[in-house]
C-alpha cells in the first residue's frame, strides 16, 4: 500500500485513493461515497449525464467565437479553466467520454448579449481605438502613459493600433481616459514632463494624427470634419491659457503668438 504525501488533504477528492493507492479510512469511505453516488446517478433516468459530448460544445464555443467573443472571455464567463476551453475547441476534451457535465452546462448557457465577460472580449473594429489614441498623443500623452492609465502592457496597447479589429473591453478602457484625459492620466499614469508632452504632440502632427475637434462622430466619420490646412490655425484660447500660466502643448504659431502677445504686454507695462 501506498501512502500519498504527509501534506495531501485525505477524503477530499479521490487522488489519494486512486493515485497514491492510499487506504486510510478517510479515502476509503470518500471512495465508496462516491460509487454510491454514481450507482444512484446511472439507475435515476432524470438524473444528468456525468458527460456532455464534446462536439455538442465545441459548437457552441464556435458560435460565440464567431460573435466576436475570445477563449478568455469565454472562459472567464463561464469559470472554467482557458486550457479546457482550448482543448474543447479542438475537440480532445476528456477523451472520448466528453466535457464534465457542470463545465459543459456552464458554457453551454453563454449567450454574447448577455454576459459581460464575453462581451467585453468581442472584437470590433478598431477605428475609434485608433483615433482616441492618436487625439490623446496629439494632446501631448505619450503611449506609454495612456497604457499605464488604462492597465494594459504598453506593447499590446501599440500592437492595437496596427490591427483591424480589437477587443471592446480595450475600446471602453481607451474611451474612459479619451473623456477625461487630465483626471484619468494625472491619477493613474502619474506626471508626464512639459519637454516629453512637447514632443510627443509634435510627433503626432507630424505622422498626421488629428485632435479630438476633428471629429463628430469618432467611431463612425468617415473623415474628418476639419482638414490639416484648418488645425494650422492658431488656437487662441491656448495662447491665451498659456499666457495664464497653464501648461499647454503649443505649436510654431501659437509660440510665436504667445511671444508677441508677451511683447505687447510688456511694451503696455514700459509706456
């Protein structure tokens, strides 16, 4: 006879009885409880099967894949561990037998409209990520604090803006720093220099990337409502906050606005 580690909890599930061949009286009644159970089970015809057919879910889990949902959300919907919904996916679940009928059943009532866990994993069209992200780095936030800010890997934030479609989680996260951007970068991304700020805002206007009053309708326009040519223009309330102290990214013509505004200023105060 075989006795599993000293640090095995003994009666609580059937390994120790069957892996480590232990026969203490707490596994040798926790097993004989459990063919009892089964033998009532297998002679009850109401009674639910031990196994699902792992087909039957596979299908399912395709169905939500297809709606957008990811084997994360999925899992995390029906609290069941990634590896088995990988392994359902590819239909190598537990053998021949099937997938365990409580896992089955949990996953088996996912509905995408219905589950905040797979909804927030459905992918959509990346568009509105991009232009929220792009009018952020044109304010002056670098990418690696809109990242910090909205609780993601700076190298999954970049590798979003090259591709097609992403999930919606990540949308809200960006659309909740995009709606209060001060607030939400101040607190969670801590302080980012005026020289960083700075030049992050000039390289943004440089690969093209257009401000948030570019846009009526972020997600859906199909271009902007002002073209770069219009954005040259000098932004006066700017100049004017920055005159008042405020520390505001400025481009050439706004600086040089602002200068001639101080030289006037001090031109007032000389005479």
């Amino acid at each position: 006879m075989r006795i599993c580690p000293a640090d095995h909890a003994h009666g609580v599930n059937l390994t120790c009885y069957i892996t480590h061949r232990c026969g203490c009286d707490e596994c040798v009644r926790a097993a004989a409880l459990y063919r009892r159970k089964r033998a009532l089970r297998l002679a009850d015809p109401a009674a639910p099967p031990a196994f699902v057919p792992t087909e039957d879910v596979a299908l399912h889990v395709a169905r939500l894949m297809d709606a957008g949902s990811t084997i994360a959300g999925i899992a995390a919907a029906a609290g069941v561990p990634r590896s088995l919904l990988e392994r359902i996916r590819d239909n190598r679940a537990w053998g021949k037998r099937g997938t365990r009928f409580a896992a089955a059943s949990r996953i088996l009532a996912l509905v995408p409209d219905d589950s905040p866990a797979v909804t927030e994993a459905q992918l959509v069209p990346s568009l509105g990520l991009h232009r929220r992200v792009q009018a952020l780095m044109v304010d002056g936030w670098p990418l690696r604090a809109i990242a910090k800010a909205a609780e993601m890997e700076y190298s999954s934030l970049r590798a979003s803006l090259y591709r097609p479609r992403v999930r919606l989680g990540t949308v809200h996260r960006i659309d909740a720093i995009y709606r209060h951007p001060r607030k939400m970068l101040a607190e969670q991304a801590g302080p980012v220099s005026d020289t960083e700020r700075r030049r992050t805002s000039r390289a943004a206007q440089r690969r093209g990337y257009l401000p948030a009053l570019a846009w009526n309708d972020i997600d859906a326009d199909a271009g902007p409502m002002v073209t770069s040519a219009d954005l040259d223009d000098v932004d006066d309330v700017a100049v004017e906050l920055a005159a008042r102290g405020h520390t505001i990214p400025l481009r050439s013509k706004e600086r040089a606005a602002l200068r001639r505004s101080r030289a006037q200023l001090t031109g007032r105060w000389a005479a």
